[in-house]
C-alpha cells in the first residue's frame, strides 16, 4: 500500500516577545490556489547584533489542542550555521529555507532576517511521498532565544493530507 501525503498549509503565525531587540516588519501567508501556498517573514533587527542565538522547535499535532508530535529539538543556532550537520534533525529542516532566506551565516547576527516565499510545493517536493504521518492538522512552532531571554515565536499550521 503507498501514501501519497500533501501539506498544505493553512496559517502563519509570528509573534515579538520583545520589540526592542526583534520584531515583524511581515509575517505573511498567501494562498494562490488550493495547490500553491506560501508564507514569507522578516525579521527586523534593533539590537546591533545578536551573539548568542538557541533555537528550539517541535512538531506539534491537533488531538484535543496541539499535542507533542516527534520532534521537540534545541539547539545553539550559532554553532549550527558553523557547522550545519552537526544536527541531522535541524539540518534537515534548515534545508527547506535555505535558499531562500539570507540567514546563511554565523553569529552575530546584525542584519534583519529573511524568509522568502516558502512553499507548500517546495516541502512537498522535499518530503518522502511514502509517509508513516496520520493525516490531520499540525503546527510547527519555534522559539527564538537570544542572550538567554526568548525573543521571538513562529507557527507555521498545516494539514497532511
């Protein structure tokens, strides 16, 4: 038996937990059709630069409310772009915006960050068409820590379909 899988994406969201240091100049989800979705976001940075960055993210699936679902991963963002597989996890998920992002590089980070035009079709294409996923609702979440206070959360909600 083969599953074919689709996500499709159905909100974005962002949120500052402290406009002085980042906030969202956008944070946007646009469906063109049923087929072809994307979100996009900067970031603006006021702090001059951005030393210490930890990231932690999780995959989370709506039973009652989101529940925990696999993955739930921290990790120092800094010594991840030294070193980009030294997470096969997070290396596996930076991949998906790599190209189409400018947070390329190591700390600090002093520039505003840049996510483009992420696609549904984009991860469709990257993600294995057999998957041992249910199909439901799922919300990828990221907690954005600079200098150890958190800064900033994102959600990303879809459906596999």
């Amino acid at each position: 038996m083969q599953i074919d899988s689709l996500i499709e994406f159905t909100n974005f969201k962002c949120v500052s937990m402290n406009k002085d240091v980042v906030d969202f100049e956008y944070c946007s989800f646009k469906s063109v059709n049923r087929t072809y979705q994307y979100i996009s976001t900067k970031v603006k940075v006021f702090k001059v630069s951005l030393n210490s960055i930890k990231v932690n993210f999780g995959l989370h699936q709506q039973i009652n409310g989101y529940q925990p679902f696999l993955y739930n991963v921290t990790f120092d963002g800094c010594q991840f772009m030294k070193n980009t597989k030294s997470n096969v996890v997070a290396k596996y998920f930076y991949d998906f915006i790599k190209d189409i992002t400018n947070l390329n590089h190591t700390c600090p980070i002093n520039h505003d960050v840049i996510v483009d035009k992420l696609s549904s079709e984009a991860i469709n294409s990257r993600v294995p068409k057999v998957l041992p996923f249910p199909t439901g609702n799922y919300m990828f979440q990221t907690y954005w820590t600079a200098n150890d206070k958190y800064h900033a959360v994102t959600k990303i909600y879809f459906c596999l379909l």
